[in-house]
C-alpha cells in the first residue's frame, strides 16, 4: 500500500502535458489514497521564457478544486507548490503562499549559479568533486533561508550527472551533505524522497539510503514520498522502493500535510 505521492505535476507546470483529471485517475487505479499536486514555481533568470513565472495560481486553484469535487470520497487531494531557488526568490515565494491555502510548499534548487544542473555542460565543465559541492553548498543556503516545508530530491544532480561520471557515491560528498541534513532537523524541512531517477539511467533514490541513515542519526524524522510524475503512467512509480529504503534507514513515520501543518503517521508494514 503506498500511502501518499506528494510530488506531481499536471498541465499547469510549463514541463507537463498531463491533465490534472488524469492523474487522479491514475493514483485511485493505484490505490493511493493521498496525492498533492506541486507544480513549479520557477522565477530564475535562466529558465526559459515558457517556463519563468509561468504558473497561473487562480485556474490551478479552480482545477484543483474541481477535482477535489470531482473525486471525494476517493482520493484526498492536497495543494503543494514546488518552489524553485525559494532563497534567492523568498519575497515573491511568500507571498504566493499568503495568496491560497496551501498544504505544503517544496524547495527545490535546479539551478548553481546561471547552471542548470539539469545541463550536462554544468558537469563537463566541473570535476564530479566540484560539481556537487558547489551543488550542494548552495542547497545548505536553501535550507538554512527555509520557507517551505519539504526539501525537494536532495541530489538530483546526480540524475544527469550520470551521463558524465557514472556513479556516484554520496560519501565522497558527506562534509557538504551534512550540513544541509542538519538544517533540517533543525527547521523541521521533511525530505522528499525521489523517485524520478530511478525511471532513468542513473537509477538512484534522490536521495538514497545512505544520506537517509545521516539523517536519522542527526535526528530526522520527517519524509514524504514523490514520484515526480510528469506523466499519470509515473505515478505512484517506484514508492515501494522509496519506503522500504526509508524501513532500512531506520524511519518510522511519513508525514502528512493539511495547511502546512505536518501531522506523521506511522510507515506501513512491508
Ligand atoms: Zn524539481
Ligand atoms: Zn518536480
């Protein structure tokens, strides 16, 4: 049983074609009880003119309602945004969550600088040892600013990084990595655990079980579970994996969201 996926876009994010409707569809054929859709909220300077500022609050908002109409009694639906860079955009960040009640916010950082690290020039430009601690220096400012209430794919860089070093192993990182896993035991940030990459080559949890462990021993407590599905074919996708890697860790709760306040539910057994 997967009790929720937190992470999901429709047509209302610039990267997805997918009809809200149809991603409900696709969790209560699932069986998900619980999803929220967080499209992006994306103002830096280098995305695309179709994708900055893109996301329309009102008609998201008018959709989402309609669904939660739609399917009551079938599937709980929550309003999450994911925010990009929410350090570098906090004032404009804040007051879209001042303007609908939402449940939750993500913060997600794609971009280091004016590098995308969706790009792999980003990677062939940096050795591996650089790429991922100017990565994830810049991600300890993230969530030292907060604002949000989930910490998105922790090492998604990792997800094209791939192409360009092959594996990766998080211990090589561990000094840069801890400090971004203390702020958030310390400003209660849930960590998203993300899927997405495991649909490609890369075929890691963003992030994986070891990164999980720190942050039990540093006194986390917090998850949720993303697909990160652009597509209703991905939800739900790999949450198995994503739990029993949480199991192995050593957490014992997910965490639920109703108007930004967490509320944690013991992980299903196996
Ligand atoms: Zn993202
Ligand atoms: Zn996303």
């Amino acid at each position: 049983m997967i009790p929720h996926d937190y992470h999901l876009h429709s047509s209302f994010s610039c990267d997805c074609q997918a009809p809200m409707a149809d991603m409900c569809r696709a969790a209560i054929a699932l069986g998900i009880p619980e999803i929220g859709f967080t499209e992006h909220y994306d103002l830096h300077a280098g995305e695309s003119d179709n994708c900055r500022d893109a996301f329309r609050l009102e008609a998201w908002s008018a959709e989402l309602e309609r669904c939660q109409a739609e399917f009551a009694g079938r599937l709980i639906l929550r309003a999450g945004v994911e925010l990009g860079e929410p350090h570098l955009f906090a004032a404009e960040a804040q007051a879209l969550l001042a303007r609908y009640p939402f449940d939750y916010a993500l913060g997600s950082l794609h971009w280091v600088g004016s590098a995308s690290i969706f790009d792999l020039t980003y990677f062939q430009e940096h050795s591996a040892a650089d790429a991922f601690h100017l990565y994830f220096e810049e991600l300890e400012h993230v969530t030292r600013a907060g604002g949000f209430d989930i910490l998105s794919h922790l090492d998604v860089p990792t997800r094209a990084a791939f192409a360009v070093y092959g594996r990766y192993d998080p211990a090589e990182h561990e000094d840069y990595i801890r400090p971004v896993l203390r702020n958030c035991v310390e400003r209660g940030l849930a960590l998203d655990i993300n899927t997405a990459s495991l649909r490609r080559r890369a075929e890691v949890l963003n992030p994986g079980l070891e990164i999980l462990r720190w942050y039990v021993e540093l006194g986390g407590e917090r998850i949720t579970l993303g697909s990160d599905a652009h597509r209703p074919s991905q939800v739900g996708g790999y949450l198995e994996t994503a739990l029993a890697t949480a199991r192995a860790a050593g957490l014992k709760h997910l965490t639920f969201y109703e108007r930004r306040q967490p509320r944690l539910a013991p992980l299903p057994e196996p």
